[in-house]
C-alpha cells in the first residue's frame, strides 16, 4: 500500500508544481485601450459629482469659503446703517482692501426672490467696497430665515462698531413693518423688551426723510430725539418749511440734528426794556423784563442815592403791593 501511495504522489506532484508556478508567473489580463478610457472617464464623473456634492454639503453648512462675483449679491432687505458708504472712511477703507485683499468673508444666503442671486446679511461696506475694486466677494452662504438673517446682521455690527440710536431706531421699526417677531428684535439689537418699545416708538413719530438727510448722528441719544419727535407733534408746520436744508446739507451729521432741533424750537422772544428817563431826556435807569423776571439797573453817576432810597422803602412798597392799594408808588423825577 505504501508503494502505490508513494507513486500516486510522485504522479501527481509535476501537475501541482506546474500549476503552481503558472499561476505564479503569470500576467494580468490586460484592458483594450477604449474601455480603459472610459474607466478612468467614469471615475473622474464620479469624483465630480462626489466633489460637488461635498461643496453643496459644505456651503448648507456655512463651512466653507467661497468666491461671488459681487454683481451677483444684493444688499439684505432691510439696511441698518445711514451711511454706509461715506465719502472719506469709505475710501479709506477700499483702499485697505485694494492693498491687502479681503481678510473677513461676508455673510450671504441664496436670495429668496431668485435663485441665481445671493442676498447679504453682513458685509455690506466690504460688498460695497469689492464691487468698486472690481473684485470677487469671498463669502460664506448659508440658508436664513429673515429671522436669522437679521439676527446675524444685527450681532455682526454690535461686534464692529456700534449703531447709533436712530439707526437701531429705524432699523427695528423697519423690521417690524416686515412683520419680523419682536423677539427676533431683541436678539438682533440686544435690547430690552421696553427699551424696544421705546426705539421704534421714536422712529415712527418721525419722518423718515428728515432721518435721511440728518444721518446717524452718532452723538446724539434717545432723549434728544424724544425731544425733537415731540416738537414736531406739537407744530403741524412741515419741517422742510422751517429748516434752511440748503444750509443742512453743508453740516455733519450731528451738526445737522443740532439745526433741525433749534429751527423747530419755539424762539424765545427777545427781554422787554423800559427806559426811565428824567425830564431832560438823561437815562437813569433801566428795568429789564425777560423769563419772569424783573431786573432793575440804575446808573448811579446820574442818580446816586436813587439805590440806596429803593432798598430802604422797597419791603414798603412790596407791602403795599400785597394790600392791594389802587395808589401805585410814585417814582420821584429827578
């Protein structure tokens, strides 16, 4: 038995070896030239698609930087700042931009009116600025809610450089007429429920073109403005009939609040002056009526004792005053 297994094994030993060893040396199965072709056309497809898919993932996310043409992006639906392109730090600060590129991306979403537009929720002086260079707009889109659009616009400027209080004023009235929930404000505007109440009251109350022309006034604070809304209820007078504009114009911003404010003030009328005179003309005395209040002056080279003789006989003459005698004083006639 041992003998034919041992020549069973010799027999089949060549066959295993052979075999072995073909399968060793042997070469690839080699591709014709058109169907490696469009192997590697189907896999490029498909990294594409993949790529794309990645960025769209990316940009839902507000992960991912990417490049607009700025004619491409319109300013959010609701502005917040009066001047946001002004002539001097404007031009500053596109120069900073031309020199140095764009360091801060803008926020954008797809603009809910077309598709093929963005809308920006914050960045608009860098837009503004990018869109004179001639220059993409590095931004960051993502899909708001006007609610989240204002809220980020709003926190944006709190962390730059503050709004003053008719710019907050007007901003939250605007919003509101938008149909924008007051809590959503608040947010926007870090601010109380009551001073919210109180912001868009003063904004209301006032005509929105003479916000315009007069500006942020960055000086000027919430009482002022109350005082100014309620000069303007109190006199029916359009404000353009009683401000010079033409001079308004040539001012700053807070100069041109100062104007408005004293052109719509009630003017104070001038103090009443009451001459006495002696019987050769000579002024003696003056008495000066303005504000409720009375003010006698007496020129003493012409009437020297005449102050002394008041102050002895004054409470006298007071008392009689209070006695309501029809006699009235006699001033004697020098």
């Amino acid at each position: 038995m041992n003998k034919r297994r041992d020549a069973l094994k010799a027999m089949m030993t060549p066959i295993n070896d052979a075999s072995h060893t073909e399968h060793r040396h042997a070469k690839p199965t080699q591709k014709s030239g058109s169907l490696k072709a469009m192997g590697l056309s189907l896999q490029s497809l498909s990294e594409d698609a993949d790529e794309a898919q990645a960025l769209r993932d990316q940009i839902a996310s507000g992960e991912h930087i990417v490049q607009i043409e700025a004619s491409l992006i319109d300013g959010s639906f609701v502005r917040d700042r009066l001047d946001d392109v002004d002539a001097g730090d404007f031009n500053e600060f596109k120069a900073s931009i031309e020199e140095h590129g764009q360091q801060v991306p803008i926020l954008v979403r797809p603009n809910p009116l077309d598709e093929r537009r963005y809308q920006v929720a914050y960045g608009h002086r860098r837009l503004a600025a990018l869109r004179a260079i001639g220059r993409p707009v590095k931004a960051i889109v993502r899909n708001l809610s006007d609610e989240e659009l204002i809220v980020a616009q709003g926190k944006e400027n709190l962390e730059r450089k503050d709004l003053s209080f008719i710019e907050r004023a007007l901003f939250a009235a605007k919003l509101e007429a938008h149909g924008i929930d007051r809590n959503a404000l608040m947010a926007a505007l870090a601010v109380h429920k009551g001073n919210l109440s109180t912001m868009i009251a003063v904004a209301n109350s006032l005509p929105e073109d003479l916000i315009q022309i007069i500006g942020p006034a960055p000086k000027v604070g919430r009482p002022r403005w109350e005082q100014l809304s309620q000069l303007l209820q109190k006199d029916n007078t359009p404000w353009r009939d009683r401000v010079d504009v033409e001079r308004l114009l040539r001012l700053d911003s807070d100069a041109r609040f100062a104007l408005v404010l004293k052109s719509l003030s009630p003017r104070k009328s001038g103090p009443s002056i009451h001459p006495l005179k002696s019987k050769e003309g000579l002024s003696y005395a003056q008495i000066e009526q303005a504000n409720g209040k009375t003010k006698l002056t007496i020129d003493e080279t012409l009437a020297p004792e005449f102050g002394n003789y008041l102050i002895t006989h004054l409470p006298e003459i007071y008392a009689a005053f209070l006695r309501g005698e029809k006699s009235e004083p006699r001033i004697r006639e020098l």
